[in-house]
C-alpha cells in the first residue's frame, strides 16, 4: 500500500503469550500511548531489542522511535 | 485463538504458545527457521567473537562453539517467568544479537567437564587401586595370581570394548546434534 507508513508493533513476552501494542507513526494518540508504556518497561528494567524486518537481526533500542516497526520486549533473565 | 475442545488453563498454555512459535517464526531469517524446523534450535553467530557459535533451543543452556565446531562450554541465562519456549528462543537470540556482551556478563557459564584423552590416568589408578590386592594374593601361590591376572585381565577388556563404543557415538560437535527437538 503505497503511502501508508509500515504499523509498528510492540511484543511484550510474558507466561501468557506476548502483549502486543500497535501503532500507526502518523497517529499521535497511539503514539504517545505505546510511548508511555515503553517508558514504563524500561524503567522496570525490561530489555527492548528491535527486530530489523529484512535481516531479522535483533538491536537493543533504549529510546522509543515511532518509526520502528518490530519491537520485542522481556524482562531481564536471570543466570541460572 | 482456543484450541477445540479444551478450555482453562491447559487452553491459555496452548494459546500462548500458539503465539510463542508464530511469533518466533515471524522472528527468524530463513537460514534460522530451516535450521529450527530442521533441529529445533537455531544457531546465532557471535559479533564479539569471530567464528564462535550460539546455539539456543529455549529450553536448555545456550551451548557455545567454537569456529572449529567444538564444543566450549554452555551460558545458562533463564527467564524470571515461564515463558513458552518459543519465546525464550526469541529472547536468547535478540540479547546475542543486540547486547551480546551483557548476556555473557549476566548469565552463567558451564564449563564442560574435564576427560583425560589417554588411558594413562585410569591405569595409574587401577595399579594404584589393584597394587595391593595382587600382592596380597602372592599368599595364595600361582594359582591365585593367575586366576587375578584372568579377572583383571576381564575387567579391561570391558572397558576397553566400552570404550570403543563410546568412540563410536557421534561427537559433539556443530554437524552432530547431541540432542533431539526439543519438546513442549
């Protein structure tokens, strides 16, 4: 679909499955929204890591960029 | 999405990993994925170090590997929660690939154990453990010292035939898996 931006997606790991946050970049509304809860899983200490989708090759992000478009998020794993 | 039939927990289990291996699926370049539908584990390629190799299976420690396809060693690095194994094989990969140092730093690494590659050692320990009960059997005249000598005689032949069989299992190495697919 030319001219619509990619949507981005947030997974967030969990024992249920993945939570998933969507966002359309040109919405500031559900932009502001996946901000915040980004925000709120750094600062809980989760590991955000953007999955490129050609390579799929995983880079640590620590700053939201609505210009991303797969984001996977989980908490830090313990050594065991 | 439920499976038909089920419900509770054993359906939410299901779902999520449903999800899990759909996701990782949707995670994995097609190199990855035919080696997870292959084996199921993936192999992630250091950044750090030049030729090594991660191998995750979400459900062991990460076996690593040098560029020569020997086996290193294990980083055991689990999640705080249950996650559906798919899940962890996502996580182990994106933390290699994105901040490979930090996983190294926070998970543990599992040395494998220490084998004599010669027979030398378990000799010394056999005259060691046997010196004295032969000497011992000199009281019983040749007789006793030849029936000795046929036991001790026995007992290396079977571990030498067991030896050999151990040798003819495949070693571990990056073109031998040790292990089957992983299970649910």
């Amino acid at each position: 679909m030319k001219g619509v931006r990619a949507l981005g997606n947030l997974r967030i790991l969990g024992p249920d499955g993945d939570t998933t946050l969507s966002w359309r970049p040109d919405v500031d509304d559900e932009v502001q929204e996946v901000r915040r809860r980004f925000d709120e899983i750094v600062e809980a200490g989760y590991l955000v890591f953007e999955l490129d989708p050609s390579t799929k090759e995983g880079r640590q992000v620590t700053d939201f960029d609505p210009r991303l478009t797969e984001l996977r998020a989980f908490r830090p794993m313990v050594g065991g | 999405m439920r499976s038909v039939g089920r419900s509770g927990p054993v359906a939410d289990h299901d779902s999520a990993w449903e999800r899990a291996e759909a996701m990782l699926r949707d995670s994995l370049c097609p190199h990855e994925l035919e080696t997870y539908e292959r084996h199921g584990w993936i192999e992630v390629p250091s950044r750090l170090h030049p030729g090594r190799v991660y191998r995750v299976d979400g459900w062991r420690p990460v076996a690593v590997f040098s560029s020569a396809g020997t086996f290193e060693g294990a980083i055991c690095l689990r999640p705080r929660e249950n996650l559906p194994s798919p899940d962890v094989i996502v996580a182990h990969k994106l933390y290699i690939q994105g901040a490979e140092e930090e996983f190294l730093r926070a998970g543990n690494w599992l040395s494998p154990a220490w084998r004599p590659t010669t027979a030398a050692p378990t000799v010394v320990l056999m005259l060691f453990l046997f010196g004295p009960w032969l000497l011992n059997l000199m009281r019983l005249g040749p007789g006793g010292i030849a029936a000795a000598c046929v036991g001790v005689a026995l007992l290396v032949s079977w571990g030498i035939r067991r030896m050999r069989t151990d040798g003819s299992r495949p070693a571990l190495s990056r073109e031998a898996p040790p292990d089957p697919a992983p299970t649910a």
